[in-house]
C-alpha cells in the first residue's frame, strides 16, 4: 500500500510532500507550476523529463525543477520508489531569506538540475532530509520553524556547490531514442510561435509521422500537440502578467492563429480564460 505525508506552513506557504509508493509509477501528464520545487530521491530510481530532456535520477539524487519549468517523472520498469518533494513560492524566500535569495535560488538555474553531491555531503543531505519526515510527523514545539531552518540548509547545502562548481551532475540520457526526442521537444520550445505541425515536423527530422507520434509520448508523455499547447500557454501567461498587450496579439504572438483555440486551450490547462487570468495576478 502506498504511503503519503504532506505538511503546508502558514503563509507565505512551504509545502513538503512525502511518498513512498510500492510498484512501478508514472505521472500522467507534463504540467509546471509558480513554485520552485526540491525533488529528494529517497530509494528507487526514476526517469525525470525536464524542459527538453529526460534524466536517470537514482537513490540520494536531487533535482530542482525552476518555477514554470515543464516537467514529468515516470517509471523505470524497477519496484517502486520513495521520495520527499519540497515546494515554495518567491515570497517564502523573500519573507524568510531576502538576504540570502540569489545563493538560495543558485541550484534552481544551474544545468543540468540534477545534481549528484559527493560522496562526503551525501550522507549530510541523507540526515536533512530525515530530519525534515521526523518534523513532518511530529508536534515538538518549534515545527514550522525547524522545517523552514532544515529546507534553507539543504538548499544551502546544493548552493555551495552550484557556486563552487564540485558537484556532480546527472547528464541527460542519452539513448538515440532519448536524444532524437529531446531534440525535437527543444525545438519545440524554441519555435513555439510559429507553425508546428506533426507532418512538416517528422519531414524535418528524417521520421514517420506515425514514429515520431508513437515515440514522442512514450519518452515525454504528452502528444506533441499536447506538448506543444503547454508550451505557448506557458509562455502566453508570461505575457499576461508582464505585459499589457492585447489578448487577441498575446494568441498569435504565442503561435495560435485561431483565438477561439487560443482561449478554449489555455482555460483547459490554467482553469481561467486569458482576460480572468490577467486580472488575479
């Protein structure tokens, strides 16, 4: 039987997720989020798809995963596996670490965000990340603070490596399988605003529509039409909040040349319409 802890602070709010799950698991969708996300592989191993490529996280590995960054875990085939998911918004580290933001959010940009720490602060991490169930679990007093004092030490801990440049990291997979796909989806991502489709797409890259149809979704997990919306609404969002161009321009900058497709995608993958979106944020 699967087994699930979860603990949320006060605001602003820190979220820590526990799992331990018994057989092979796979995450059915992509999806991305506002928040910066800490993934703590407890035992097992898993695959991890990040942006555009796909990586082997094992036992004692972590990944950070960048606000808005697209990104899917699935299985290996193996057993199943246990890990701890650490989740924050800006306004966590604001509130708490201002003066300590720009080490803190280090590992979130360095690539690739899978990182191996040495054998001699391995078992440092291994120690955190007990403290942080034993917190989770437990009413002492002083909780909320310790586990916010735990997570700014292992973010301290991956920082000081991210700025020394001696840790080591996992290298996307690299199966011509693997690397075909992980091409196709940085293209994606670099051309999102223009017209993509499945056949001039499998033209450009020497593939059968069906192949490269079949293919994309078992290594990303997403159709390529999927893959390819969540992308434009992605970066329509971020036009949303930064800009104050009209809608209608938003849709086509971000490659849709139907704005009634425009508005009826992105209400599906953000639950708002485009105008609504714009006015909560």
């Amino acid at each position: 039987m699967d087994n699930q802890v979860l603990y949320e602070s006060k605001e602003p709010v820190l979220t820590l997720e526990y799992m331990k799950r018994m057989a092979d698991f796979s995450m059915h969708t992509d999806h991305y989020h506002a928040s910066y996300e800490i993934y703590y592989l407890i035992s097992g191993e898993r695959f991890y798809f990040i942006r555009d490529s796909s990586y082997h996280v094992r036992k004692g590995d972590l990944v950070f995963i960048n606000k808005r960054e697209l990104h899917k875990t699935s299985g290996t085939g193996s057993a199943g596996h246990e890990r701890l998911v650490i989740y924050f918004h800006e306004e966590w580290l604001d509130t708490h670490f201002a003066e300590h933001r720009e080490l803190l959010e280090a590992p979130f940009l360095q690539q690739p965000p899978v990182v191996r720490l040495p054998v001699r602060d391995q078992l440092h991490a291994e120690q955190l990340v007990e403290r942080l169930m034993g917190e989770m679990t437990g009413t002492a007093a002083g909780r909320d603070l310790a586990i916010r004092q735990t997570v700014a030490d292992l973010l301290l801990l991956a920082s000081r490596h991210a700025s020394a440049g001696d840790g080591m990291s996992a290298e996307p997979l690299d199966t011509p399988l693997h690397l075909k796909m992980s091409e196709i989806a940085r293209f994606i991502n670099e051309h999102y605003d223009q017209p993509i489709h499945l056949t001039s797409l499998a033209e450009q890259f020497f593939l059968s529509p069906y192949y490269l149809s079949r293919t994309f979704r078992k290594v990303i997990g997403l159709t390529m039409n999927e893959y390819l919306n969540l992308v434009r609404i992605r970066a329509a969002e971020q036009l949303l909040k930064d800009t104050d161009l009209p809608v209608t321009e938003i849709a086509a900058k971000v490659g849709y040349d139907n704005f009634s497709h425009f508005g009826k995608t992105f209400k599906k993958i953000t639950k708002a319409s485009p105008r609504m979106y714009r006015k909560v944020q």
